[in-house]
C-alpha cells in the first residue's frame, strides 16, 4: 500500500500522525484535530508547497496514525513523541539552560533555598524564575521577615528530645529561632513556611489583610507590643506586594504568552500570574526545520509549558490564537486594557531573549549575526533585496572653510575601509551642506556608473535631515539610479530615519540590532570624514603661515619643518638659526612675517 493510499484511510478524528523514511526513522511528528485532512494537505497540490516542506514530503515513505481524545491530548503527545524521537523536521528546543526554582524541603521543619534541580521527594516547588537576581531577593525578604534555618541537619522532634545539637551562628545573631534546640515550636515554624507559600502563591494581599486584622485586634485588646509587630510586618509586606504586583486590580490567575517568529527562529515568553503577580516566567527558544505557521509555533511552545507544569490557567492571554484548543483553557487576544499590557510585558521579554540571542551568536558566528541584523534592518525600512552594500555619506567643513565629505562603505554588515573615499569640494562656495551633498553623491555615482555599473549598493544612507536627504536623491534621479537603490537620512537628534516620498519620520527601537548598524555606519562616515577635515586645515594652516611668504616654496618650507618641527617653533628661534637654513635676507623676512 502507498503512503497516498495509506493516509485516504486516516480517520477524521484529533490525533497525532508520523512520518517514516526509507530506513524506518521518523523525521517528523504532526498533531491534527481532523487528522485525514490535515495530512491530506501535504499531498493534494505538491505546487503549493514550501521548498523545505516538499524536501519532507519527498522523503515519506510510510506515516503512522494515533487517535487520542481531544486537541490538548493530541498536543501533549505530540510534545512526547518529539522529544522521545527527536524528528529531523520538527520545531526543535533550542533553550536548555536550567531555570532556578525556590524549594520548601518536606521535612518536620523545611528549609526554603534555591536550587536548579527539581527531586520529586515531596517537596514543593515555586518558580521557576527567568531571573536568578529576583529568586534570590524573594529568599532575602523571606529571611529578614521569617527566621527560618539554613542549615543541613536533619531536624525532627527526636533529634530535639535528645538535645545533641548545638545552635549555629545564625541562632545567636538572630537569623534563626532555634528550632534545633526547641526555642521555636513546630506549629509556629511551619505557620511561618505557610506564609511563605502563600507569598510565593502570589497571595500577597491577602496577607497583608490578615496582618491588618491581626494589627487592630492586638490595638483593642491593648497589647501594643504585639500591634507594633503586626504593623512593622504588614508595612514589609506592603512594600514587597508593591514591588511584585505588576496589575493590582487584576484577580485570580492567568497565564500569559508572548512570541516572536524570526525568520526560522521562535523566541517565547511564559508567564503565570496570580492576583496580579508573576508566580512563574520562563523563556523558551525554538528552531524550525521547515516552514511553520506562528499558530503552530505558539501551540508547540504551550505544549511545551504543559509537559513542564501540567494544566494551564483557566484564561490565557496570546498575541493571536494558537492552533490547538486546550480544555479547560480560555485563549484571549487582548486589544486594550490590562491584559494588553501583560501581553506586552510578554513580548518585551521575549525580545530580550532574541537580543540576548543575537549577541551570544555575535561572538559565536559572526556572519550569521551580520545577516540576521541585515534581514531585520531589511524589514525594519521596507526594502525588498537585503542590503548587503551599504554606503554612507557625511560632510565636514567650519564655517564653509575646507569644505570635504566622506563616503564609507559596509560590505556584508562589516567595513570595506579598501572602499572609502574622501571628496574635496569643488563646486560649492561656503557653508552649503545641501549642495555640497548634491555634489558628491552625484559625482560617487556617476564614477561607478562608468567604471562598475554593478557594484551599486542596495542602500545610500545620508548622514542628516529632509534637506541633505532630498538634494542626494535629486542627484541620484538625475543619474536615473533611483529604481536601482534604497536611499535613506539618519538625523542626529531624535535617531528618526527619514524616507523619500514619506512625511513621517521612521522611529526604529532604540535596542535594535539594526538601528545599532545604522549608527555605526554613520559614526564611522562622521569619523572617517572629520580625520580628512582635520588634515587639511592643519596643512591649509601651515600653508598660510609659511608659503605666503616670498622666496619660500614647498621644498623650503620642508627644511624649515624637518628642523624646527613646526611653524610655532620656527617664530621663537634666534633668527641666526633660521639664517642657517635658509640664508640671512630670506630669514628676516620669514621672522618678521610669523611675527
């Protein structure tokens, strides 16, 4: 039987179906809610195929069908099969880090410390935590609220009734009550790791309410000692709930997801919340081997997160709703409000990810860091070809005096300095940094126009506003290339790239990747440009100080400058120094000059 023949037989039901090469291996596993015309798809219209799903598909020589009960069953033993095989086409995990989790031991009297390691021994796990930093300030919170012990003994009622231990440093700087020596009774230690759990629930205010109750009923009873305590306790936690309450009207929980699809990579961000507070966050990355639809991509990350955590929340909050319905679970797509926000908390965080990403594989693969940030500064101004030629033009002059310009070129996201060229002014009279623009873009283009017609670049960028932009695009239409390349303005001031023909300036993130080449490119033109300027008006200045001077020619001046080493020098010498050079006549003439 053939693979065609095999798939008309799949049942319509949700399931998960496998792909087989010649040799038996699987090399990809789908999840279906309508499993015959899910797979169906891959071999009704060939034509319509991507040109790495047709590599696929031209590889199948069987497929395996399993029925399970609903769409969240098929997602999860989809995530298994993926794992157990590791498919060659599948989405594969790329985030292998261990996040860090705050655990409360089972034990009589728990330890509450961090760890990477979650052991299925009873204990409870909070987290896990993107960032360390902020595991490790709860834990110090939970320290200056509660004392509870940090040592590694094993404490029981026992151990205590025998009385062989000895309390530790932490016991008598206050840091610990004692619970190995008995000064702490079992039912106050544990009433104390409750509050911690609940803290780590994101039951915060609740807590503080309690405290507040506990507070008034102390103050009636006119035991002040105790109110004074329950006071100083509520005010620490107030002031954690203010720091760890990103939505304080927001109720019960809700899980959030926030993704970024980048050409063949994925970057997500996971977050549980509970009455307004992150309880859980995790990021996750993904390669895709063939071409996936982002729906796809966010229902392999949120299979992902139930394989890790089990069910979700009931509501979830998503950029756009994933391919699979999970029961149980509401799928939101926020358009306004509080919610908007959580999602695009979200998002941010998975940019980070991206951006952090992007700047391992800097070091790592440094071409394939310069194509990513050409591809997103492609998308970023709206090119169609990717700019792998860049050149960026910058004048220089003070007050119209040794008027120059400077051309430099990018090759591949990198400088080409074999490329770069520097232009006097010859056509512009004073300070005119619109015609003078006009003049040497004109004059770059039309040279390469003669002499290597395909080497244009694909983008021009103008380091200045609408006026530079506009009079570098006026030489550009005059040479007829304006179909040919990209030209765009960078402004000093606000970082806005300007475009022809588009009134509103284009505000790149300030964090980007490819704003950050932008910079560079232009920075280096402004470097490159002023070194030139600069070596023209000191050899300009030296000119006027001694070449105006008559009976001195370039060859004096160099015996003049060789011995004295500059023109300064040369005014301060007796004038029976200069004399000796340069004869006595010629030598009163130069002192009286400089003078």
């Amino acid at each position: 039987m053939t693979v065609k023949e095999k798939i008309a037989l799949f049942p319509h039901s949700p399931g998960v179906y496998r792909y087989y090469d010649s040799e038996g291996t699987v090399i990809y596993v789908g999840k279906a809610k309508d499993l015959h015309k899910r797979v169906a798809q891959y071999f009704v219209d060939p034509s319509r195929l991507t040109p790495k799903t047709a590599i696929l598909v031209s590889k199948i020589a069987d497929a395996q069908f399993t029925v399970v009960d609903s769409e969240s069953d098929a997602l999860l033993l989809e995530n298994n099969l993926i794992k157990q095989y590791k498919p060659k086409y599948n989405i594969l995990l790329k985030d292998s880090k261990t996040y860090p989790w705050i655990c409360v031991s089972n034990e009589e009297f728990p330890k509450v410390f961090l760890t990477r390691r979650v052991v299925r021994d009873g204990s409870r796990y909070f987290g896990p935590y993107s960032s360390v930093k902020h595991a490790y300030r709860l834990l110090e919170f939970f320290s200056e609220l509660y004392p509870l012990r940090s040592c590694k003994l094993k404490i029981t009622s026992e151990s205590i009734l025998r009385g062989k231990t000895r309390p530790c440093l932490d016991f008598h700087i206050g840091k610990c009550r004692g619970c190995c020596i008995g000064r702490i009774s079992r039912e106050e230690y544990n009433a104390n790791i409750e509050e911690i759990i609940q803290l780590l629930k994101g039951n915060g205010r609740d807590m503080v309410r309690l405290c507040r109750e506990q507070m008034t009923e102390a103050a009636e009873r006119l035991d002040f000692e105790t109110a004074q305590l329950c006071k100083e306790k509520m005010e620490a936690l107030e002031n954690h709930c203010s720091r760890s309450i990103i939505m304080n009207t927001m109720k019960g929980g809700v899980d959030v997801f926030g993704i970024i699809v980048d050409g063949t990579d994925a970057y997500g961000n996971f977050m549980r919340m509970n009455n307004g507070a992150v309880i859980m966050s995790m990021n996750l990355g993904f390669k895709m081997r063939i071409e996936e639809e982002p729906a796809s991509v966010l229902a392999t990350f949120i299979g992902e997160i139930e394989a890790k955590f089990g069910s979700l929340s009931r509501e979830a909050i998503v950029p756009f709703l994933p391919d699979v319905e999970t029961e149980g679970t509401e799928f939101r797509v926020p358009v306004k409000g509080e919610k908007m926000e959580l999602l695009k908390l979200s998002t941010r965080n998975a940019a980070e990810m991206r951006a952090n990403a992007l700047r391992q594989s800097e070091h790592s693969d440094p071409e394939a860091f310069n194509r990513k940030v050409l591809e997103e500064l492609k998308d970023a101004i709206g090119m169609k070809v990717l700019p792998e030629h860049i050149e960026c033009f910058d004048n220089s002059n003070i007050q119209g005096t040794n008027p120059v310009a400077s051309c430099v070129v990018f090759r591949g996201g990198v400088p080409s300095k074999k490329d770069y060229r520097h232009f006097n002014i010859k056509t512009v009279v004073g300070a005119n940094d619109y015609a003078s623009m006009k003049e040497v873009v004109n004059r770059r283009y039309s040279r390469m126009l003669e002499e290597a017609p395909d080497d244009l670049p694909q983008l021009v960028v103008i380091d200045g506003g609408k006026g530079q932009l506009a009079f570098a695009y006026e030489a550009l239409l005059e040479l007829g290339i304006t179909d040919r390349l990209t030209v765009i303005g960078l402004a000093k001031r606000l970082e806005e790239v300007i475009r022809t023909g588009d009134p509103y300036p284009l505000f790149l993130d300030r964090n980007s990747q490819a704003l950050k080449l932008l910079q560079r490119v232009r920075d280096e033109a402004h470097r490159f440009g002023i070194t030139h300027h600069r070596n023209r008006r000191s050899k300009s200045m030296t000119e006027s100080a001694l070449r105006n001077i008559k009976g001195v020619g370039e060859k004096t001046e160099q015996r003049l400058l060789l011995s004295f080493g500059s023109v300064a020098r040369i005014a301060a010498a007796p004038v029976e120094d200069v004399a000796a050079i340069v004869g006595q006549e010629l030598a009163l003439r130069i002192k009286e000059s400089l003078r």
